[in-house]
C-alpha cells in the first residue's frame, strides 16, 4: 500500500482495496505521504494554468 500511496494511487481507492477506512489508511501509512507538498503543488498549479 505505501508503494500505492508513494506512486500517486488515490488514497480512497487505496483504502478500498485494502479494506481499510481513510482514517485508518492515514494513521498507518502518513509517513508515506511526507513530501508530497512538492507534487500536490505542481499538480495544482498545473490545473490552475489548464484552467480546471
């Protein structure tokens, strides 16, 4: 699941398919998600210049 969370996976469908709540999935694999400002703010600023 970390390989999931780490590559870009939605973190509801990871949780779906592990069985797990979101809230679970959070509190388990959080270290996964460090560093993921960097990529959350391109993908942002990318959707704001495509105008989504």
């Amino acid at each position: 699941m970390s390989t999931w969370l780490s590559s870009g996976v939605e973190p509801q469908e990871v949780a779906r398919r592990a069985g797990h709540s979101v809230a679970v999935l959070f509190r388990v694999y959080a270290k996964c998600l460090d560093g993921g400002a960097t990529t959350a703010n391109a993908r942002i600023e990318q959707a704001l210049k495509n105008g989504s």
